[in-house]
C-alpha cells in the first residue's frame, strides 16, 4: 500500500487504483465544452479522452477513433444488447455511448478518465460511480449562447433556435439534478479552460488523499 503520494517519488504499478478519477465534462452545444475538455487533457498529465460511440453521420471535422467511433444503429444495439455501456443516451435523435470496459481499464491504471457526455447520460454513471467529479459549462448568458450558436454558420435557423430551445433545457437539468461539483462560466475560454484544470487537480488530490495519506 502506498503511503506517499506519487510526486515523492513513490513507482505506480500498472495496478495501481488510487489515483485513477473519473471526470465527467457536460454544457450545451455551442458552450465551448470540447475546447476546454482537450485543454484539459492536454495539461494533466495520465489524462485520457474517452472515445464515444455514436451513431450519428461523421462530418469532415471528425476523425473516426479521435472524435468518435462511427457505428450504425444495429451495432450499437449490439453493444447495448451485450451491456457494455457504462452510459448511453439519445442526443438531438442520435445515439451515443461509453464503452464501460475502456473506462475501468484505464481507471485501474490510475488514469483521469475524461467523459464529455449529456446530462442524461451524466446522470447514469454518476448513479453507477458516486466518486466521479462533475463539471457542467455554462455560457455567460442564454442571449450570449444564442449568439454562438448563430455565429457558427453550421446549420439553419430553425435548427439553432431547437438546439438554443435543447440547451435552455439541459441547463436546468443540470442545475436541478445533483451530478456536477462545479459550474463554470465560458466567458473568457481561457480563463475556463485554467479554471476547469484547477478544480479538477483539486479533485485528484482530494480523491487520491481518501486512500492515501490525508495533509497534515
Ligand atoms: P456532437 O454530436 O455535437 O459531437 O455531440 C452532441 C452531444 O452528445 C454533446 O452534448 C455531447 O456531450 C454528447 N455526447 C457525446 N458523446 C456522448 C456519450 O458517449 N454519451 C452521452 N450520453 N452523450 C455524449
């Protein structure tokens, strides 16, 4: 049993569990929430992005094994058949999903694991892993959201107005249910990206010290 942390030096064995987090990132589309979930992977280190499987259509802005697993419908049955997801929901009509396997893999290795999932899907693993840290991004304001998300030229008015309707929505799940530890205004992105990094260090620690030793 270890009884310092790793930074004195301690060597982590491939078994090694007490380090390992979950992190789940959630906000609305147009938030900003990919942006700062990489700046967050990229400055921790022993941080690993959990892959999705989804099965909605690849844009020529995703890579197939970076963004997502691109599967169709009747494998993702499969998957759901076989329960191998940790959590899975249906997004905007599409279905996306955690492969639970992955996930306890690379937690057993004492690896932060990152999930940037819905509310809804949020809700599931938090029922399953109590210990996962929650995060929800939040726009400075809903008139501010809006403007993102018309500013993004990506799709029609129509469609903004049911995805600014869908964000209304998952911001009032989010605060109601009791998933996320922190809320964090993307007003500045880089300011939410340090902010983001600085909870979740903080959360690390607190979790690595429940088996460790607690600060004198
Ligand atoms: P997009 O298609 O724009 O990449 O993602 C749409 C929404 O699906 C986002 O809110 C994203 O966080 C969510 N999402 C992506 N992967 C998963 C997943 O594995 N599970 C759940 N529940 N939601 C996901």
């Amino acid at each position: 049993m270890a009884d310092h942390p790793p930074e004195t030096g301690h060597p982590r064995l491939p078994t090694d569990t007490d380090n390992g987090l979950l992190l789940i990132i959630s906000g609305p589309s147009g938030v900003g929430k990919t942006t700062i979930t990489r700046g967050v992977e990229r400055s921790i280190p022993g941080s690993v992005f959990s892959v999705s499987y989804t099965t909605r259509a690849k844009t020529e802005a995703d890579v197939e094994g970076v963004d997502y697993h691109f599967i169709d419908h009747d494998e993702f049955q499969e998957l759901i058949d076989q329960d191998a997801f940790l959590e899975w929901a249906d997004v905007f009509g599409k279905r996306y999903g955690t492969r639970q396997k992955w996930v306890e893999e690379q937690l057993a290795r004492g690896r932060l694991v990152i999930l940037e999932i819905d509310v809804e899907g949020a809700k599931q693993v938090k029922a399953k892993m109590p210990e996962a840290f929650g995060v929800f991004i939040l726009p400075p304001s809903e008139e501010e959201l809006l403007r993102r998300l018309q500013s993004r030229k990506r799709e029609s008015e129509e469609l903004i107005q049911k995805r600014f309707a869908e964000a209304q929505h998952e911001i009032r799940e989010a605060k109601a249910c009791d998933v996320y530890d922190r809320f964090i205004i993307n007003e500045d992105l880089d300011a939410a990206i340090q902010e983001a990094i600085m909870h979740v260090k903080a959360a690390r620690i607190a979790h690595g010290n429940r088996s460790e030793n607690a600060p004198s």
